[in-house]
C-alpha cells in the first residue's frame, strides 16, 4: 500500500458505506465499479471529498472516477478488504 494513497482508498472505502456494503469492486480504466449491497449507504460527497472526479450511481452499481492511477487505488483497496 503506497503512503499517500492509504487515506484517500480508506475515505473511499468509508464512502461507498463500508466493506459490508461492497460486494464487489473492480478497476476499469479510470474508474473503480462497484457492487454494493446498499446504494443509500453510498456517500457521494464523500467521494468526491476523497478525490473522485465524477461518481455515478444506477441502482446497486456505483462507479467512482479517479483517473489514471485506478489500479494503485483498487489495489490499496483490496488490502483494506
């Protein structure tokens, strides 16, 4: 886990409501996609607090924009899970 993007993969952890809301979460270019359990639980401004350009919700599935280093952050993530 890189130092400097621990907190900003643990705001967005906290954002999408927790890992027992996640039920997935993938990288896809320079978007995190997520399958959660519970889309009231998601926090946009928190996202976009943690450095999301863009958030998207449809249903269960959010998508979270954070640009080119998604995979760093979907990394750090899969270790914060």
């Amino acid at each position: 886990m890189r130092p400097q993007s621990k907190d900003q993969a643990a705001a967005i952890l906290a954002a999408l409501g927790g890992v027992d809301n996640i039920d997935e979460i993938e990288p896809c270019t320079t978007r995190l996609r997520s399958l959660v359990r519970d889309a009231s639980r998601v926090d946009a401004a928190g996202l976009r607090a943690a450095g999301a350009f863009g958030v998207m919700i449809s249903g269960r599935v959010v998508q979270v924009v954070v640009g080119p280093h998604v995979d760093l952050i979907a990394t750090d993530l899969d270790e914060l899970m």
